[in-house]
C-alpha cells in the first residue's frame, strides 16, 4: 500500500534535491532584465564622490545667514567646476547635481531669499547642510548594492548603469518540459468526436506558471494514455529539459499509466508518490539523470495548485534565485473549519484594506478539484495545515497571493 507524507515533509525531500549548479553567461545590462544575478555588484566609487546640490540655490557658509544679506560672486551650473571659493560674506549661485563650491556647507534655495541685484536677502534661514548631499549618500565604495540571486528589474538597471556596468553574469534559466496525458483530452483547435473529450488547458496553463517564473519551455502538448506513447514522451521530455512536469496518469486508474513508466520504464527515483495535501494528494515526485520530474494530477485546479506549489520553487532555486512563495498573513472575515487532517489550499478572494490584507470566499465555486475560475479576479490560496485548529472569524491566516506570483 502506498505511503502518504505530509506538506511539510514532501516540501523537505524537494528542497533537498542536489541540483546542477546554474551555468552562467553574460548578458548586456537591458538583456538581462528578468534573470537573475550570478554575482554580488559591488560600488568601485563613492556616489555622489563630491558634495553636491540636491536644489537650485546659493551656496553659503551656514553661519552667514545670520549676515541676513550676502554678497553672489559667481554661477555654478551643473557639470561644470567653479573657481571661485565661498568665504565669509560671499556666496555662489549653485544648481540642481551641480557640485559644492570648496568652503560652502550649506545650500539655501531660492524660494528662501530675495535678490538685489549682486546680493542676497535671507527670508528664511535653513540648517546646517541644507540640501547638500552628502558623499557617499547614494552608495558608498565597496558595499554590495545588488545581491547574488537578485532578479533583475527596472532598479537594478539604474544602479547598474551608474557603475557604468555594460554587462553582468547572469544565471541561464532553467528549461521545464509540458505534457498532458489522457485520451479523452483535447489540445487547442482539435475536433470534439465525442460527448466524453474535454478540452485540456492544463499544459497551458503550468507553461504560462513557468514562463512567468522566468523558465524557458519546451510544450509537448497531449500525449493518449498508452504506456509508449508516455515513454517516448518522457524520455525526450528529459532529454531537453531540468524539469519535466505531466499532468494525469498518477492517481488508482486502470489507465493512470504514468506512475508506471516513471517507476517501471525509466526506473527513476521516486522521492514521493502521494501527499496528504488537497488537492492534488496523487501527485508523484521523481529525479532521472540529475533532472526532476513532477508528475500531477489531472484536474485543472489540482495541476495549477501543485505546480506553484512544487514547479515554482523548483524554477527558484535552478535559477539561483533569492525568490519564495508570497506567503502573507490576513485577516479571515468568516469561520472556516477544520475538514480534513490534511493541509488544504482553499480559493480566496483577497483585498489589502487599510494596511492588512483581508481574504472572504464571495462568488467562489465550491465542488471539485476541476474549477480553475475560483483563480480569476484578486485570487489568493488560504493555507490550512493539517494539524490546524477550526479558523474563526477575524483570526490571522496564512494565504498564498496568486497574482504576486513571479
């Protein structure tokens, strides 16, 4: 008889899977948005390295302002170093990013002064450093502004571009092969011939997860249930791919043939078969040759719960990313009690209100593991574990946010 773990236990066994180190190549700065940095990018300088101006004003002494008028000797654009040094008495007209003129500390905007011809009135004294930045105030020589495993984005090609940095080592993405088995589906465009076919989405669905998650894929659409059919499936799955995931085939069916072919044809390693998780409780986990095979259950809730669940973190951690799950505390606005000693994934509709968030079950569809619209609009995933007490109304949940998904 087959052997049940738990969510926990099965999440340990994956994490602890020894896999292949990402390779790593370089990417010109704009390329390489959306992968992930292989290195740590260290600051070579102070920025800013000089005290600059961070408004448009008169550079002064800050104990001149007690002169009340002051004496502009000189203009200071931005880009440009002036002579002309700020003694007692004397200031110079300083823009925004222009540099400190040496002997000034302070810089007192124009809104605060009136202008006489060649002098300065203060209206309003400022203190001491007053709109100057400091050196060293964005980033300071030597800190480590981007970590390794950080997915690159928009901020990270700004920071990158002020260390005049063209290219970095970036992580290639890791490779996932699609399939779904079963002989009453039906891939995209294909004649129905009978009223017993469905039209899968399944394959679609977890390539759309992947690709998301910054994997590259390789679709190999519906295999029919036959056991060569499976095989040469997942042979050439794994001969393209780190990570192969199938669909159906894993459950007590005369024709859920996939478990065989993974244990009995490719005699892969089985590190679990079966999860006291709802849904997607059948779901088998195996490693071939160094690659990872996630093997799901066929209904279209179940597939996409399991693949965030299991592909995602998979993806994460191939790619040497520093990424997780978005697991996120809320507050529960009815009662929910324990079913089943089993960790389940409930559909939640989740709104942020006043700095919490908030989850409630309006319009969601209660019935089988097959209804993926309870994933449309603002979804999210109440987590209940197994050994969790009944939810009551106002208690701080654990949900996961669907759409903060990367």
């Amino acid at each position: 008889m087959r052997e049940f773990i738990s969510y926990d236990k099965s999440l340990e066994i994956l994490n602890n899977i020894k896999l292949s180190k990402p390779t790593i190549q370089k990417e010109f700065l704009i390329n390489a948005i959306g992968k992930v940095i292989a290195s740590d990018i260290i600051a070579d300088h102070n920025s800013p390295e000089f005290p600059t101006s961070g408004m448009d004003g008169y550079a002064i002494k800050h104990e001149d302002q007690a002169l009340k008028t002051i004496k502009i000797i000189d203009k200071n654009p931005a880009g440009t170093v002036v002579e002309s040094k700020v003694e007692t008495g004397v200031c110079i007209k300083t823009f925004t990013g222009s540099l400190m003129p040496e002997g000034s500390d302070t810089l007192i905007p124009i809104e605060n002064v009136e202008v006489n011809g060649d002098e300065i009135t203060i209206t309003k004294e400022v203190p001491f450093g007053f709109a100057t930045r400091a050196i060293g105030e964005n980033y300071a020589k030597d800190e480590v502004l981007i970590k390794k495993g950080t997915v690159v984005g928009f901020a990270e090609v700004g920071v990158l571009a002020s260390l005049n940095i063209a290219q970095i080592p970036v992580a290639v993405n890791p490779t996932v092969a699609i399939a779904s088995t079963g002989s009453e589906i039906l891939d995209l465009g294909e004649m129905q011939t009978n009223d017993a076919q469905i039209r899968s989405s399944n394959h679609l669905t977890i390539e759309a997860l992947c690709k998301e998650a910054g994997a590259s894929t390789v679709q190999l659409g519906i295999v029919k249930d036959d056991i060569d059919s499976i095989t040469e499936m997942l042979e050439t799955a794994l001969s393209k791919s780190d990570i192969v995931v199938t669909t159906g085939g894993v459950s007590v069916g005369d024709y859920d043939f996939v478990q065989d072919v993974i244990k009995d044809k490719l005699q892969a390693e089985v590190l679990f078969h079966g999860v006291t998780i709802k849904p997607g409780m059948h779901l088998l986990a195996a490693v071939k040759d160094g690659k990872t095979i996630i093997a799901l259950p066929g209904f279209a809730y179940s597939s996409t719960v399991c693949a965030i669940l299991y592909v995602l973190p998979l993806i994460y951690k191939l790619r040497g990313s520093n990424e997780k799950l978005p697991i996120v505390k809320a507050k529960i606005q009815q009662d929910f009690p324990r079913k089943m000693p089993k960790t389940v994934f409930t559909a939640c509709n989740v709104e942020y209100i006043n700095g919490e968030y908030t989850i409630n079950f309006d319009g969601k569809k209660k019935g089988t593991s097959a209804i993926l619209t309870n994933m449309l609009e603002s979804p999210a995933l109440l987590i209940q574990k197994e050994d969790s007490e009944d939810i009551k109304k106002g208690d701080l949940v654990d949900i996961l946010l669907l759409n903060e998904l990367k």
